[in-house]
C-alpha cells in the first residue's frame, strides 16, 4: 500500500497531496524539540515542529536557524527538509539543505537508517544526509533530524525602495551584490503584488510603485549599511528610497512581503504559484519575460521574489471554472518555466517538484540524469511505495 507523509500541507507543488488508495501518514504530533546545544550550535527535532517554534526556541540560547519560508509560522521542519525550503534571508544565510547536519529515516522496507553526523565536519561514505534533503518524502520517512545553528545576529532593519519599472529595480539588485554587500534579505514585490497586500491588509504599501525593493542588514551598524544601499538604489533609478526607523517598521516591511503569496490568491478564485530561480544577473530578463507572457495569456500574473538570489514567484491569477482561462494559466505557467530554464535557471529554487512540475524536470535534468535518479529511488525504493506520483 503507498504511503504519502505529510507536514503541515503548506507545500505549493502538491508534493504532499494523497494519491489513490494511499495512506497518509501525518508527522504533524511528532513535534519535540529534542535537544539544544549552544556548545555544539545544533538542534535535534521532529518532523512535526514548526519553524517558527523551533527559531524562537533556539533564541533563548541566543541562537539562530536562518531558514524562514513566508510560511513560517504554519511548516513544519519536516516539510522543509523535503523540499529543501528556502526563505527570506537565505541571500545571506543558505537554504535548508546547507542547516541539515545528520537524519534518522525509516526507509521503504521498515528498517531505521542514520544518516549524517553531529559534528561540525565529517566526510566518511556518501553525503546520504543531501539525498534525503529535496526528496519529498520519496526514498524514506524523516524521523529526526540534527539541524546547524548559528550565533544569533543582531536585529535587522529594512529599508523599502520605489521603482518606475522591474528593470531599474533588477538594476538595483546587481548593484547591490556586485559592491560587495551582504544583505540579510532583498526581496521584489510588484506593483501587483503591493495593490493584493494593501487589498487584504490595508498595509499602506506605495500602489502607484511598479517594483518595491526591500532591503534589510542584520550587521553592527546596519543604518550604514542601508545608507550605501540607498546610493545605489537612487543611481539606479529609484524614485523614493525610505529606511524603516526602527525594528517595528521594519517587521511591519516583512510582514507584507511574507503575506505576498497569500493575497495574490485572493485576486482570483485560483494561482498556480511558479518557482523559478535565475541567476541574478539574468532576474530583469526574467522579470520582463514573464510580463510579456501574462500579456500575450490575457492573465494577471504578479511577482514577488527573493531577488537577492534570483529566486522568483510569479503567480498565475485565474478563474478555475472557466476552461478558456484555466487552459491559458496551465500554458503561461508553462511558459514562465520554459523562459527560467532558458535564461539558465531551473524549474524550482525552493518550492520543490512534487505533481505540479513533474513533467518539467526531464527538460532540465536531461534523460541520463533522470535515468539516473529513477536508479536511486529503485535502490531506496524497489516496489515504489513511498509518495509515489511524484518528481517523476
């Protein structure tokens, strides 16, 4: 019998959707937080606690796990490791995969496999820890994991820039990183976006922006900081550059942005949110393809993104009874992946493949390396009961 795990059910690819005939196994109440160890800066936990409770657990020790999806509150840690989640500081900070230090994983045939380490280094065997990482519960189960803190920084400010267009915004953006500077986040919002935030939050974001850039330092002196990114956001064209007074004003700058993809899901009955990621110095093509795209579809398609890696999330807005429009949302979505993998990127930076990519992964992938991770499930998974319907 197939058996599906599942988190908390944020996922956005429908890599914990149940399959016919399956047994949905809920990790949801195995939700402790084993262990935190400032000595050795790691946690061990189950697959059931929220990402939220574990960062404001570790906190209190006066350390920090950077990962941080805009679904922060609700995801679950378990979650996040199979579809190696990223966030908002991940700019700065890395992805889930590069925070995982050691695994327990009951795998297909019932038998408890430890993966990985406590320690700070170690190479012995294969990296069977990264495996399981991205692999949406497709070779084994997560039981516990041992996760990698760090030092908790000092508390970031944000500074929010308006932009005449995507482009001058994207210039901005590689200004920023080309000078060196290391942001704590650096996110794009569109003026799409901002009127679907503003709409469901009254959060009196500027609607007359096209593009609203937010950065944030988490540095010593992080005023000093913003100031230098300021100068740099004006050269590139910005028409208002505004640094947040204080931590307040600056949570309030992420709360809007970590709301982004849920209010673009009230402007039409149904999204379909893409999760492309190009490289940096390719996000203004990637930005201006994707507005020709919803204008050839006739669709409303906003973007918010983590533009300080490339990261992006436009959402396809659409009415899901109408078959002319839910046939134009399937092809734009389409198309916005075909555009991301020509500009050299991939289908999914964070979001992962489960059913809603899968017939795009062999266009990036290549038949040799489907052949070959097809290879890997067989050796984990022989009668393919684990998640099945997924990735492939």
């Amino acid at each position: 019998v197939p058996v599906v795990p599942q988190g908390a059910r944020t996922g956005l690819s429908g890599a914990g959707n149940a399959s016919d005939g399956c047994i949905v196994l809920s990790l949801v109440k195995m939700d402790r937080i084993l262990e935190i160890s400032p000595v050795d800066r790691i946690a061990v936990v189950e697959p059931g606690v929220v990402n939220a409770v574990l960062s404001r657990a570790v906190n209190e020790h006066g350390l920090y796990y950077p990962p941080d999806p805009s679904s922060w509150e609700m995801c679950t840690i378990g979650g996040n490791i199979g579809t190696a989640s990223g966030g908002l500081c991940c700019v700065k900070y890395g992805v889930t995969a590069e925070y995982v230090l050691g695994l327990e994983v009951v795998l297909a045939d019932g038998r408890l496999l430890t993966t990985g380490r406590r320690t700070a280094k170690g190479v012995a065997g294969y990296d069977l820890t990264r495996l399981f990482v991205g692999s949406e519960g497709s070779l084994g189960i997560v039981v516990k994991a041992v996760l990698a803190l760090k030092p908790q920084p000092p508390q970031q400010l944000v500074l929010a820039a308006e932009f005449p267009s995507a482009a001058t915004a994207c210039d901005a953006v590689c200004r920023i990183m080309e000078r060196g500077h290391t942001p704590s986040l650096l996110e794009l919002m569109d003026r799409t976006t901002v009127r679907a935030v503003n709409a469901m939050a009254s959060m009196g974001l500027p609607e007359t922006t096209e593009a609203l850039l937010l950065c944030a330092f988490d540095t010593p002196d992080p005023l000093a900081d913003l100031a230098a990114v300021g100068e740099l956001c004006t050269a590139a064209g910005a028409t208002e550059v505004v640094p947040a007074d204080n931590p307040a004003e600056s949570e309030l700058l992420l709360q809007a942005r970590r709301m982004s993809l849920t209010a673009l899901e009230t402007v039409k009955p149904a999204t379909m949110i893409d999760d492309v990621c190009v490289p940096r110095s390719q996000l203004g093509a990637m930005l201006a393809g994707t507005a020709a795209i919803a204008e050839e579809y006739d669709l409303t398609i906003g973007v918010c993104a983590h533009a300080g890696d490339g990261n992006t999330h436009p959402v396809v807005c659409f009415d899901h009874q109408d078959p002319d429009e839910s046939r134009r949302a399937r092809e734009s979505f389409d198309a916005i992946m075909a555009l991301g993998l020509e500009l050299g990127g991939t289908i999914t930076g964070e979001h992962g493949v489960g059913v809603l990519k899968k017939e795009w992964l062999a266009r990036e992938l290549g038949e040799t390396g489907v052949e070959l991770q097809r290879s890997i499930k067989d050796a984990f998974d022989p009668l393919g009961l684990l998640n099945p319907g997924k990735l492939f």
